[in-house]
C-alpha cells in the first residue's frame, strides 16, 4: 500500500486508465519516498490515503499488506502492458534481476562499491534511484561516494517517432562532431517547440498509446564518481615544470610536478585518467618553499576510493621517496566544492618571493634602503613578451605590499617581496622593456635583472592542515 493523496487519486486513475506503470504514476504525483519505488514491480500497489507514517512498520520500512479487490485505485499487476511513458525502463529495469546483472558487472571490473548507489540512465532518463543497490551489492556502511551505472537503451518505436520528427523539422537535426547521433536530447527538444500541435496529434495520439515492445539495454557501463585529492607542494628544482613541457609536440623535460605526484595517486587509486590543478603556478627555473603550494587532482573512475588516513600518509611517504625534486604535504581526500576555495579570491591573496637581482652599476646599502621604505606600491604590467604567445595582450595592475632589501656585494643583493597574487616578478624587476612601469631598475636608475626567484609564501588557507 502506497501513500497518495485524495488530490492525486483522479490522476492516478487517470494514468493506469492509460497504460502509465505504476513507478511512473509516483514521479507524475511527486512521491519522493524511496520505500515506494522499492518493491517488486508485480507487488506495487496504489491506494487511496493521506500521506503518513501509518504505512511504515516501526522499523521505517513499508507494510506488507495483502492485494485486495477494493474500490480504491488499488492493483496487482499480472499480465502488465509496456509503460507509454517509461517504455518499460521502470518495468523491467528496475527489478532484482537487473539489479544483480549490475552487481555482477562492478564485480568482474573489480569496481569499489559505496553505500548510496545511483543509476544514471543515458539519453532517456537520468533521474532513477534505486534502493536495492545498496542492499544488492554488499557496501560497507560507512561508504560515502556514489557510483554511475550508464545504461544506453534502444526502442524501435522511438526511433520512428524520431525519424519523424526529423522530417518535419529538418534544421533541428544536423550533423555535428563528437555526436553519434542526430538525435540528441536538444534537437528533439528544439524539434518540439516548432511543430504544430495539429502535425504533432496527426502522428502522437493523446493520451500516448502503450507501445508493442519494451526497451532494450544496448550497453551498461559502470563507473565510480571522481575522487579528490589535495594537499601541498614544495619545488625544490630550477629544471623541473610544474605541468608536462610540451612545445610543437616535442617534449622538452622528462617529468613535471605533476607527473611526480599524479603517476602515484593513478596506481593506488587504479584510476583512468586524471585532472590536475593549483593555486597559481611557478616558471620551470622558480623553486616553491615554505609551506607549499596548494594543489588538487581529480581521480578520473577510480577502482578504488576508500583510503584511510593512514594509507593517505603513508601514499605521501611514497611521493616524497620517490624524488628529490619535490615534497608533498598534508595529503588528504577533499570533495569537489571544497576545491573552489582554492580558487577564490585568487587575485586578492598575497604570495611571498625571494629574488636574487644584479645591477650593471655597483651599489652600497644605501642605495637600496630606499625599497625597504616603500609599501602598497602600485605598478602597471602588461602581458609579458615571455608569455605573450599564450595570454591575452592585457595592462593589468599590481600591488607590493611590502620589500625588504638585503645586501650581498657591490653589484647583487636579495629582494624579499610580499605581492598581490598574480604579479609577474621577473618583468618587475627588470622592467621587460618598459613593459611594466614601476620597476626595480627605475627605482634605482640603474640597469637591474633578476638571477634566482624562490616562492616563499602562498597565502592560501588551504587545504587543511594535517597533523603528523
């Protein structure tokens, strides 16, 4: 017995008068409780009656109640037609036996399993929760991520009605790259709000008729939502990117930062391909100290997505042994929205520099002490020529906080900045040709070019601190 209320009973009746299942009456009428859908289809049965919690046993769990002929809009279905709404997808492909075909399939691709388990239709209906997955599939109770079941399903009735469409609308249906098909979601979409109603009923009768045959599954696919990874980075090489360096497809350097992290992440997850991220980047001769940059990786299907927070620390260990050209820290598993903190505000967050610079002319400390006076220093930078292959030729503006001179001999002495993030250091130091207005080099009417630059600081609060 199933929850539907006195306004929704003439729609119900309405709905079963025309062929619509069962399952498809509860989406019609709102029914959000997971308990309804959860029965075997030839046991559904709707029954006239408020809402409540008098259908639930103390346990939360749905009634038994025996079939009766009563005059409410109550059923037992026995020799059921095809849905003319689902075209059978709520019929057949919601029962056990298709939920155990799935289980086997996660099974032999030796997918992790998690507790809330979604089923994600292709092309016709993407809005399909079952509970009996999680039951199915034996998950651990604590398991928190979802999984993706993508069934591509094929109905040769649905294939005419499309066909005609395409024919009375052809401009909806063109062919584009990367589309197998003409019929997409959008065009039938588009294809709709054109036609006119009287073409439209000449061909749909309404209510829709139950079609002869039910829909078949071409192709299951099963997949593990992505995993997050993040933590920091330290860089400690002056000949080592940060992602791979690629140029007219010739490799320059054999790794990357990314390569060293990632390569470690893809075999103790067994993922199949990933998307790597940060707060910010430094060039292939700038060493990041301090505490790190924070980065982010995405795990692309993972097979395996329980970690605990000791294998976590102990696939840092792994990362650090493995090179000497950088370290990682506070290595943990984040979701996908906690990663946007890593990208807000990122042009108001400050980062810290160390900058080695020679002169042409000799200075004594003197001359350079008058850097240590300046603050909130404003300077216009436009797109360096270094990068103007790859960045919009744009003057953006700039903020040093802060400098701090430090004085090694007559022609070189150390710069420690504190900058607003995005400010292209270099190009400050040596002007870039005018490029950039201030800059060192006109501040102390001498000829100025940077040799070392580390980062020091990024001043981004995350991602959380983890206590060894």
């Amino acid at each position: 017995m199933f929850a539907l209320t006195e306004k929704n009973r003439s729609i119900a009746q309405l709905l079963l008068n025309t062929g619509t299942c069962p399952r498809c009456v509860f989406r019609f009428c709102c029914v959000g409780l997971q308990a309804s859908y959860r029965h075997p289809y030839k046991r559904i049965r709707l029954e006239n009656m408020e809402e409540g919690a008098e259908d639930l046993n103390q346990n939360g769990a749905l009634q038994q109640i025996p079939v009766t002929d009563d005059a409410n809009v109550a059923m037992e279905i026995s020799t059921p037609k095809v849905c003319n709404v689902c075209l059978g997808i709520l019929q057949e492909f919601c029962e056990i036996d298709f939920v155990k075909k799935v289980s086997d399939l996660f099974l032999k691709q030796g997918l992790s399993l998690a507790k809330e388990d979604i089923v994600q239709l292709k092309e016709t209906y993407k809005w399909i929760i079952h509970p009996l997955f999680s039951e199915e599939l034996g998950v651990p109770a604590d398991g928190k991520s979802l999984f993706e079941v993508s069934v591509v399903f094929a109905h040769p009735e649905t294939d005419e009605d499309c066909h005609f469409l395409a024919t009375v609308c052809p401009d909806c249906f063109k062919p584009a790259k990367n589309k197998q098909s003409v019929f997409t979601r959008m065009a039938i979409i588009k294809a709709l709000e054109k036609i006119k109603e009287e073409d439209f009923r000449k061909h749909f009768p309404y209510p829709p008729s139950s079609p002869k045959n039910i829909c078949a599954a071409l192709e299951i696919q099963c997949t593990n939502g992505a995993i997050f990874v993040a933590g920091r980075y330290n860089k400690y090489s002056r000949n080592l990117p940060q992602t791979p360096w690629i140029i007219d497809g010739e490799r320059k350097l054999e790794s990357s930062v990314e390569e060293l992290i990632s390569e470690h992440l893809m075999t103790a997850f067994k993922a199949d391909s990933f998307n790597f991220s940060s707060s910010g980047r430094e060039d292939v001769d700038v060493r990041t100290l301090g505490s790190g940059r924070p980065f982010a990786i995405e795990l692309v299907n993972p097979h395996r997505i329980h970690f605990t927070a000791m294998e976590m620390k102990e696939l840092q260990q792994k990362i650090n042994n493995s090179s000497d050209k950088i370290k990682v820290r506070d290595l943990q598993l984040v979701t996908r929205e906690a990663i946007g903190h890593m990208k807000e505000g990122e042009e108001e967050k400050t980062k810290t520099y160390s900058a080695l610079i020679w002169t042409d002319k000799a200075i004594q400390k003197e001359d350079i002490a008058v850097l240590d006076d300046m603050e909130e220093l404003k300077i216009d930078q436009k797109t360096p020529l270094r990068v103007l292959h790859r960045r919009p030729l744009a003057v953006r503006s700039r903020v040093i906080h802060t400098m701090k001179s430090e004085y090694i001999d007559d022609h070189h002495f150390r710069l420690h900045l504190k900058t607003q993030a995005g400010t292209y250091i270099k190009e400050f130091v040596h002007g870039d040709f005018g490029r950039t207005k201030p800059n060192i080099g006109f501040l102390l009417k001498r000829t100025a070019d940077i040799l070392e630059l580390d980062v020091e600081s990024v001043d981004v609060d995350w991602p959380p601190t983890l206590n060894d």
